[in-house]
C-alpha cells in the first residue's frame, strides 16, 4: 500500500552543530535501512528545499505512522501525507 | 531530470459524456505511450480525488512542459510542478 | 484500516430538481448499503453545510478510491482524505 | 451532541524530556478516563502528524471548552472544532 | 447554546431578478420569524459584502443545522460556523 | 457603531505563570469595566481555543483601537477586525 | 472616519460589452460624484488589476455599506474593508 | 523601472477555438511588438502552466497598467506584480 | 509615483522596554520627516492591529524599498507593497 | 535550463551583528561568483521585503538544489522554485 510523504525539515537555528549532525546521522541510517527493507520506495530531494518527497510501501497505515513518528527528525518535520492507489491508466506492474 | 507533478481534473458538468469519455481515452493512451518510452515514470491516484500524482524522467524542462501543455486533459487540469533531485539518502541507483 | 473523508458538495446551480433529487436518492442508497456492510463507519453531517465528515473501514487505500470515486455524487464534491491509525491513548478496543 | 475536535501539538524544542513525558503522561490519564466516561468518544491518530482527529459527545458547548481548555497539552495544541449533527441517511442508531 | 454562523452569498449572475427578489423576500421572512422565536439572537449585516455575522440561540447542533440548511438563500451562500461558550471574564448574565 | 473582533492569544511558553495570572487579571478587570460602559456589548469564548469573539460599541475607530491595544494582552494577540452594521432584516431595535 | 476598500472587479465573460460598459459608465458617474462630495476620498487604481484601493471618509459604518451595496458593479466585486484610524506618527492634520 | 509579472490565464472551456485562436495571435504579437521596444524584458513560461513569469521595464506603473490592462487575454488573466529594485549584490550592470 | 505599503510589526516578547521605545522614538522621527518631505503621503494606523497602512509617493522602486528596508522597526516587519496608479474615474488631481 | 527562484530571509532578531554582517558577506561574494559564471543568471530585490526574485541558469535540477543549499543564507531562507521553458512569444534568442 502506498502513501506519499512530504516532510519539510525546520532545525531550531540555535541548536548546535554536533547534535544536529548526529540526528541527521541516524535520520540517514535509518532512511537507509528502510529503503533496504523496500519500505520507503522512493526519497528524493524537492530542490531548493531541506525538504524531501517519498513514497512508503507500507503494510498498514499504524506502520507508517510508527516509521514517521519515529524518525530522528520527526520533531522538526512539517508533514503531508497522501495516500495513493493503482492509476486505471498506470502500465508499471509494480505500482500498485 | 525527475519532476513530480500534481494533476487535479474538473471536467464541466455540462461536457457531454462522449466527449469527457473521448478525451479521457486518449488521454490515457498518451499516459501510457509516454510510461512505455520511459517519460512518465509514476503515476498514481490520488485517493479520493480525480487527481494524480505522477513522477516524469525528462531532458528538459522545455520537454516537460510540452508533455503537459498537451495531453488532452490539459484544459481541465490544476497542475503543480515540483523539482527533484537525488537525495543524499538515497540508495536507489536510478532515482536520479 | 481507517481513513476520515470530508466532502463538501456544489450542486451546480441550473441542475433540474428532479435530477438532483435522483442522485441524493442513489447517494443515500449506496452510503446506507456502505453502512450496512460496515464499510462506511461513521457519517456525520456538518453544521450549516452541505457536507459529511465520515471514517470509513476498509480493507486497501484502493477500495477506499473506489467506493469514493464511484459515489453518484463524486463529479460535484470537494474531498478530503486524512489518513489515521490507533491511537496510543485510546481505550477503543476496534478503532483500529 | 457530537463535535469533531482536531489537535496539532507542537512541543517547544527546548522543553526538557522529563517534563514533556510528564505532560504526556497526565494526557493520556486525562483522556482515557474522557474515554471511559464516554464524553471522548473517538480518539484516533493522525497518520504522520503528532495530532489527532477526535469526536467528543457532550451536552454543551461550555462542557466541550472545559475539557479542551484544561488538557495538559491544551497550551501546545493548534484546535479545530467542527460541530456535527447527525446526518440524513445515517443508519446508526447512536450517531445523535 | 450560542454559535457565531457568518453567511457569505453569492447569487449567480444570471438568476433572474423576480426569481431573486423573491427569495430574498421568503429569506427575510424566515430570518424575523426566527428572530422573533429568540433563536436568530443576532443578525449584522458585514459592512461592504452581501454576508452577515450572527449569532444563533439553538437547543441543539441538529437544529442549528436545520435552520440554516432550509434558509431559502442555503444554496448560494458559504457559512462558517464557530461553538460559542461563556466567558470566563463576561459579565452579561445571559451571555450563556 | 459595532465592530465584531476575534483575539485569538499566545502566550508565551516560557513566561512565569505569576506573570501570565497578573496580565490576565488586569486583562479580566478591563473587559469587565468595558461590559459595565456598554462599550465591550458581547464578549463570548470561541470553543476549543484561547480565544474569544467579542463585540463593540464604539463612537469611532479610533477609540476601538484605543481599547483594542491598550489592552494588557495585545501584544499576545492575532487579531481580526470587522465592521458591522444594521442588517435590513433585523429586527432587534438596538442592533445598530 | 476613513476607511480603506479594496474592490476586485470580475465581469462574467458572457456579458455583453453595452451592458458590460453601461455599468461602468454609471459606476464611474457615481464615483465622481462621490469623490466630489469628499466621501470617496482616494481611489487608486492597482496596477495590473481591474481592482481599485480607495479611502472612504463616512459618518457611519452604515453610510460605507450603503455606498459600497449600491455600486452598479458591486454584484461582481469582492470587496475587503479596513478599518483606519489616525497614526500616532502622522503628521498631517487631516487624516483623520 | 523593472516589475516581476506573472499571468495565469484561464480561457472558459466553451469558448470558440477560432476565437480563443484569434486572441492568442493578437496576444502574440503585442507582445513580441512589446519585447522589440525592450519593455517587455523577458518572457518566460512555467512549465506545466498556461502561465507566465515576465519582467516589464517601464517608465511609470501607469504604463505598466495601460500595457496589461489592454492585452488581448487580460480580461481572461489572474495577474501578481512584484516591484524589483536593483540588489546590491548584483553584478549586472543593466539590471537597474 | 504611488505605492501602497501595508507593515505589520511584531516585536519580539522578550526585547527590553527600553530598546523597543528607542526604536519607537527614532521611527516616529523618520516617518516624520518622510512625511514633511511628502514622500510619506498618508499614514493610517490599521484599528486593532500594530500595523499601518501607508501610501508613499517616490521617484522609483529603489527609492521605495531604501526607505523601507531602512526603517528602524524594518527587521521586525511583515511588508506588503502594492504599486498603484491613476484611477480612470479619478477626479483628484494630484492621485497621479 | 532556467529556474526562478524567490529567496525570503529570516534572520534570527538575537543573532550577533558581526555574525549576521559576515554571512551576508559571504553570501554576497558566492552571488556574485555566481553571476559571474553566468549561473545566477538575474537577481532582484524585491521592493519592501528582504527578499530577492532570481533566475538561474543550470545544467541540472542537482546542481540547481547543490548552489542553493550550500549558500550562507540558506537555514535562513523560505524557496520558491518555479521550473521555466521558453515562451512560444519570446523572441529573446537567449531566454532558453
């Protein structure tokens, strides 16, 4: 089942280098892992922005919630979920 | 080059029912004569809504545009364009 | 799975009564019948407009599409659709 | 009498663990004894969103701000309040 | 229970001006009747717009919605609606 | 001459509560006073939010904003400010 | 007492150019006279709009609505009012 | 004096091809008439619009108007204008 | 050359009495002598908000925006500015 | 390929001058490198507002996003990117 998610990213200007460093570490540590498991399906950067656009694959909606809500910089996302299902005119096997 | 797009259709209500189903026809074998060669890569539905989300794989934005600005549904369409780029995250080879 | 769907609908203005009349008729017969299947959950109206905030039960975010798109008066509604999972707090054995 | 209540929470950043977890705690308290008193009648989360789409049942409006305005996380909560009534072709009894 | 309902309308161009007048005429009946019943409480015209700002003294939300959805102007005006409660700092004994 | 004004107000998080208690006194006694002149007509609670919808009497729009800005909370308030005048269809003597 | 009206002009695009230039003939003949008369007191027109920023200067809430409600163009208008009063830094002696 | 124009036209959908095709050419060539006299600076399209991001170099904002006021599709236009002033980052010795 | 500049400010909540009334005092004094030169045309505070709505008339854009940016109080400025011009129906002769 | 880009800048209002002074210095020398290398092809400023409107030149949607993220600015900035094609009524041979 997919979901797309756009999460803009807003870090408080004050927060200092190292801790932002390391979030951004394990935000990219874990994006990793799930792209492995196949269940974020597609992550790319919206340009100009510290922003991304993704598509999940996930089994059910509590399980995107738990992926999102557990993300390292879910506290300092801004996100817009849209749920998605197969286009009649889509020809891609896979897009359910 | 990816860009995401956004399509909202409003027929009219007034539009006779041949000519929404016409127009719909061809629209979806342009869809899927461009999903074959590569161009549209995504398409989804928007749940809910006569809308799409789509992902196109473009040289230009020139070529964007006259993708777009020709589909028979055109007319009727809210479009919104967004720009992608590869994100660091990113372990998808061809999500360029 | 739960998803709330808002819709507001715009008859437009010059519809003939009688074709009004028959689209609420099959609405009300398919959102009942929807009820009766435990799809369509809850149905609430609005206050002062004409438009029903609803959760539905469904099996895939594509059933949801389906039930919504193929409501008789889909062509003249403004939809919305919030996607929602168990809540941490609830007491509610079956909000799922 | 029905009303559907959405909360947006935005925690401060600076806003030490143990005193958030602490707020957090006597929410939940709050709203499952709410729940159990039947005034919270749904509770569910927002997929992707620290917020939730709520119905509350209460006999006034007065009784309605009175649980709004004194839950712990009511300072951080951005609030929509829809009133509902009950809808013409609803078939559960209990949906006043 | 008191609820603030602003009503913008927007007659089409093209209605016909006895058609108009005639609505407007049973809609000003209607709004004194209510008026005279206690339930319209408040009736202000919005200086610059064809919209007012009233408030509205109901038993229940059903029938707030009942009034305002069978006002002969309904179908041409967008209302919002806000729950109204006493204030804490209000001095008006019947300002409930 | 009436105006209708929304105060929405925002505290901010880190101010000593004995602070927020003296402003919202001092703010409490000042609308009371105002109610007592026949100045502040209508002073209701928006339900679910810190904030109210009031209604003014006033000679001029410079002394509603006299009122309005000198009030102990102004500089925590999102304000908005609409004229009224007599509706044709009132009925009510005094709502000017 | 002045206030500022901004007034956004949409003809319907099926109507007639005589009668399209008849309302505009009498709406300019009503705002001259207006301006002489000192209530229309600044009329501006927004460049690149077929939209106006006046000031009024009335005696009464009343007076702006009935002017504004009597514009031969005021069906096709959507109009925003502010109310204004005088700037503690202004100096000129007739602002009012 | 420079002016960032953007144009989103919307041409009713049941205007005659040959007429919305007539407009088009004058529209055209006013433009390209304007561009040689170096006032319409640049012209561009965004891309998946029928819209467009323009720079005008003009002497006055009253011929700013004059010029887009009197375009063929101005009546069929939604127009933003930005005021541009030279940045003093800029390098561009004509960028006035 | 006229232009319309609506300023909302918003000091921040904990900048000291002092610095806000320095900056107040040398505000008040620019505007001042603005006005006496003519630049600053009209002045008008918006009733209920710190915020004002001014007309500027100046030889260019650039001049316009060295004003602005400027302003003592310009870091803590919402700005919006609306080129205007001379009104068809205009009888003043100085609203060039 | 050209993009416009809107740059609006928050600086923080406690960030130190002498830091405020050298980012924007920085930012300065990277904008004019810019321009010199004919990627920052125009920049504006918008009149009011500490805010530019550009356009840039680039190969890539990549290389668009790597010169706007890595500019001194950037945490400070709310981007618009709007993606532009050449306008069929252009006659600049240059404005791609």
């Amino acid at each position: 089942m997919l979901f797309q998610v756009q999460m803009d990213v807003r870090l408080p200007h004050d927060m200092p280098a190292e801790r932002a460093d390391a979030l951004k570490k394990t935000e990219r540590e874990r994006a990793q892992d799930l792209q492995r498991a196949g269940t974020w399906r597609h992550l790319w950067r919206v340009a100009g922005r510290y922003a991304n656009v993704s598509v999940f694959d996930v089994a059910s909606v509590d399980e995107l919630h738990q992926i999102l809500s557990t993300l390292p910089l879910f506290p300092y996302m801004q996100i817009a979920v849209t749920a998605l299902c197969r286009h009649p005119s889509s020809i891609h096997d896979d897009d359910r």
